[in-house]
C-alpha cells in the first residue's frame, strides 16, 4: 500500500515538470532592449553635453575636453601638463555607455583613476626646481649710513597640499590655473641697522661710528704697519677692559719685552676694545702724533678721550668692519 502511494506521487510531479516545460514553450520569448544608437536629448557627463551624439562622436568630445592640460602658477612663472603625464585614467568610454542609457538630461560622472604617487613625485621635481634658500641681509657701510644688503626672500612650497590640489584637478574637468600653495620666508637683517656699529677705512686711517644706521662721529686714527698690517674683514668686539695691562704679545718684534701696568706709559692707553681677531682690538694711545698713519702692530690706536667716549657707548658683541679703503 505504501509502495503504491509512492508510485502515484512520482507520476505527478513528472507530469507537472511536462505541463512546466509546454506552458514555457508557449510563453513569448523576452529580449533585453538594445541600446540606442544615440544619447538621449540634453544628457552630458560632467560639464560636457552629449545628448543626440552616437558613441564614438561622444566619446571624442568627452576625451578633448578631459585631456586639456593642467595649468599652474606659481609666482610670475607658468606652465602646464596633460593629465596623462600625471597618471590620470578616466573611465570616459564606461561613462559612454552609461550615457546611452540615460534620461533625458540626465548628468552622468566621468570617473577618473589617479594615483598619489605620479603626483607627488611631480610636485617633489618642481620643488627642487623652484626652492631657493632665504639670503639673510647683512649690514654694510653706505656713506654716512648702514644699509642691509644681499638679502632674498625664500619661498616654501607646501608640497602635500599642492598635490592634493593637483588631484582634486584631476577627478574633473576643471581647468582653471593651478596655483602651487606656498609662503614666504622673509630674510632677516644679521646685524640690525639700529644697534651701534664700528667701520674702520684702514687705507684712510679713519674710524667711524654709528648708531640706528647713522653716522653719530667720526675719528682720525692709527692702522698697523706694512708688515703688520690691521686684519680686513667683519669682526666682533670679543672683550672690554678698563686701565688694562699690556702683555708682549707673541711676536718677535715683542721679543723680550716685559707686561706694562697702566699708566701713561701703557701702550693700550686707557681702554681696549678686543676683536675677534686674535690680539688685535681697538685702543687708546699717549703717543697722539701716530694717529693719521700706519704706526701700529695691527691694531686700531685711537687718542685717550676719544677711545674713552666710544667704549662708553659699545658692548660686547658690537659689529666692526674693517675695510681697505
């Protein structure tokens, strides 16, 4: 009984699986629709307006717009590169295809493949090319005054923001001029124009003093021999001393020499403005009738009253030139 009611269930479901297969047979065959041959009216993808093109003309139009190079500006400098040279990949023939099947002024999106790589190692080129470094002034004698001189700004380019603004250039169609982000680093002045500062002409024998860039007073003085010659260049006063005492220094001309305390036969004078030029500093002589020559070992000799005035009004740290004319 049981064997039996198994038989007749087999015959049914193999006579519904025949009934399936006929009515199936009998049903209309349904065909995806094919795409159409032109764009739907007013369709674009992204800016660019497409609608009534077949592909291949949509598809020309799309890449022409996409593949107009990129400008940049930076400073009164310009220049440009296509995207491709940037590594930009845009989808334009998937976005034709999606374009085919639009509405009516539908917008479709041009995706674009880029990498941060291409970029930035772009950006990292023209970074070396454009950087320059900051040229700090210096202070130089200009007539009765000091003036800064040599100086140039310096300009950083902030190279992560400029690629990503470079990629952000690149998903789209936009063209408008790239402008590389950057800042300006001012020079500074080594030695400000308003601190007091000392120029020595040592060919004139004449030294000279200013304050806040200006001449405040000037002074006829000695300069080293020919075979001793005052040093040329940028110094520093190093040291100050009041009534010092003078030590041979270690020359053969001081050869046996022995210290002299201070007094009127002190050959330092009263003061001594030491420079950073071993034992060669700026000090006051009794001996009034060398000044106005080449008298000295190679220092700077200055008369009693007047060395006394300017080491009043210098510290430690106060600029000298000393220059040959």
């Amino acid at each position: 009984m049981v064997a039996g009611r198994s038989w007749a269930v087999a015959v049914a479901v193999v006579l519904g699986f025949l009934a399936a297969v006929a009515d199936a047979r009998s049903a209309p065959l349904v065909v995806p629709a094919p795409a159409p041959l032109t764009i739907a009216e007013g369709v674009r993808i992204g800016p660019v307006v497409v609608g009534g093109m077949d592909a291949a003309k949509a598809e020309a139009v799309v890449r022409a717009a996409y593949d107009r190079p990129l400008r940049f500006v930076f400073g009164g400098q310009r220049w440009q590169a296509s995207p491709g040279q940037l590594g930009a990949r845009p989808a334009v023939r998937n976005a034709i295809r999606r374009a085919l099947r639009a509405e009516p002024w539908q917008a479709v999106v041009l995706r674009v493949r880029t990498k941060d790589e291409p970029v930035r190692g772009y950006v990292r080129r023209l970074v070396r090319i454009l950087w320059h470094p900051t040229l700090n002034a210096r202070v130089v004698p200009a007539g009765s005054r000091l003036a800064a001189s040599g100086s140039r700004t310096s300009v950083v380019v902030d190279a992560a923001a400029t690629a990503d603004a470079i990629l952000a250039g690149l998903g789209g169609f936009n063209r408008t001029p790239i402008q590389f982000v950057h800042r300006r680093v001012k020079p500074r002045v080594v030695e400000s124009s308003r601190v007091p500062a000392i120029v020595v002409w040592r060919e004139s024998r004449e030294l000279f003093f200013y304050r806040g860039g200006s001449l405040v007073r000037w002074f006829t003085v000695a300069v080293g021999r020919t075979e001793h010659p005052t040093p040329l260049g940028r110094f520093l006063i190093a040291s100050k001393q009041v009534d010092p005492t003078w030590y041979p220094p270690d020359s053969e001309w001081a050869e046996g020499l022995e210290p002299v305390e201070p007094g009127p036969g002190n050959p330092l004078g009263t003061r001594w403005l030491g420079l950073t030029s071993p034992e060669i500093g700026i000090h006051g002589t009794y001996e009034t009738g060398s000044l106005g020559t080449a008298a000295s070992h190679g220092c700077v000799r200055m008369g009693i009253p007047e060395v006394e005035w300017l080491f009043s009004q210098v510290e430690v740290g106060t600029p000298v030139w000393i220059i040959e004319a």
